[in-house]
C-alpha cells in the first residue's frame, strides 16, 4: 500500500439486493463509522433499485453509496433500461462503476465506451472506478501487463485525476472462482499499472487509488491490502453480508 494513499473499500453487489437486504447496509454504515473512518473510506454499490434508498440510510454515516455502472449520455436521454450519472448523482450517490468485467463481456463494452462513461461520470461530479483485468487465457500465455496497460490506457479520459478516478484491477479469472493471484503477482501489476500512470499523468499518477479486486474474503484481506501500491479493495460476493464486509474493512486497523 502507499502509504500517503488514503484506502478505500468498495463493495459491488452486483445483481444482488432486495428491500431485506437494507439491513447489511445499515449495519456496515454502522461499523464503518468508528475511529477508522478518519483513515480508511468505505463504499457500497447496490443495486439501482436501492440506491436512493441506501443513500438515505447512510446519512451521517462514513459509508459511501455509489452505482454499478452509468449511461455514455450523462443526462437523460432515450436509452431503455440505463441510468445516467445525472440520476446516479439525483439519488445522491457519489461514485459509480465502470467497465466492470462482466460489462465488458455481457454487454460487449470496449475500452472506449468506459472511457466514455468515465467522462459523463465526471460531468455529474462522480467518482469514477475504472475496472480492467485479463482473462484466463490472456493470463496463461503471459500478456497480463500488456492487456492491462492498453486498458488503463485507453479507457481513461485525458482529464483523469487522483480525485475523480479510482482503478480497479480485478483479474477476471479470480472472481468468484476463489482462486487469487499471490501476493507478488498483485505486487508486480499494482506496480506496473503505478508507472504506467505515473508515465501518462506525471506526478499526478502517485495520486490514483489502485484498488484489487478478486476474491478478497476476510480471510486473505490483511495480505493482499498489505501488497505495496494496493489502495484498497473491490469486493464482490464479500460484500453482501455485513459481517464479512466489515472483516475486511477492519484488516486495516493492523495496516494504516
């Protein structure tokens, strides 16, 4: 981790969350919002179905509340299903995700349509956190670095900062699997994606969050938030339950 880097632990429940589940997320407001919260930020992603919900809930807490993904149109528009970073930013969230995995894959989003959304993101004043990551194949034949160079490349709008971009780096092949990249091999891509920022945006680069995300359980949380240049996390499954949220939130009291 770098040290000067203020850490955040994102949830992403993806297609996951029902008016029962309100009480996980008053119960992570709760716990997020102890003497760690002046070191360590806490973010929850639920459904768009909750999101005003949830951010209502969250009043006076330390818990962030953010959405899954966002239209390329940051405003309304004709676009059947979608939401726009105006109504995410409506319903009073303050981040949301991009280029998720399974966006990239399900709905067949290109590195350019991230980008794009990054950009109607930052129009509404969000926060936007760029998802990239290999697959199992693009692993095994070692072009890791090379895939994930030309994705941060070009799926990140020239005017990204520090403070409206956050990545994420979720190798494909880990989530939901329960396998995880060892602590080195998290260490070599965090450091690389470093330098590439750093070659692309100067010293502004040292600024970015690099959050890991792939199977993070409260049981590896401690070792893989320890790895240098990991910012933080984005948690998948792990999310859902308040207890096991909170365990990997808490693994930085032994950090910061």
């Amino acid at each position: 981790m770098t040290s000067d880097i203020r850490p955040l632990v994102a949830g992403n429940w993806k297609m996951n969350g029902t008016r029962a589940s309100l009480d996980q997320i008053r119960a992570i407001a709760h716990g997020v919002s102890g003497p760690l919260s002046r070191k360590v930020d806490a973010l929850v992603c639920p459904p768009s179905t909750l999101l005003y919900v949830a951010t209502t809930l969250t009043v006076d807490t330390r818990l962030l509340i953010g959405a899954q993904d966002c239209h390329q149109k940051a405003r309304t528009g004709a676009h059947t299903g979608d939401i726009s970073a105006e109504m995410i930013r409506d319903c009073f969230g303050t981040h949301v995700i991009v280029g998720h995995s399974e966006r990239r894959k399900e709905h067949r989003e290109n590195n350019k349509v991230v980008s794009t959304k990054a950009r109607a993101a930052y129009d509404q004043g969000l926060t936007a956190i760029v998802c990239i990551g290999e697959t199992r194949s693009e692993h095994a034949s070692g072009r890791t670095m090379d895939v994930l160079h030309r994705q941060l490349f070009e799926s990140m709008p020239d005017d990204a900062t520090g403070e409206n971009t956050i990545i994420a780096y979720e190798p494909i092949w880990a989530i939901g699997t329960g396998q995880t990249p060892g602590p080195e091999q998290v260490a070599d891509v965090h450091a690389a994606m470093r330098r590439d920022l750093i070659e692309r945006f100067g010293d502004a680069g040292e600024r970015f969050r690099l959050l890991y995300g792939g199977s993070v359980k409260p049981g590896n949380a401690k070792e893989l938030m320890s790895v240098p240049h990991v910012n933080g996390a984005l948690i998948g499954g792990a999310s859902l339950k308040a207890a096991d949220f909170l365990s990997i939130y808490h693994a930085y009291e032994d950090i910061v």
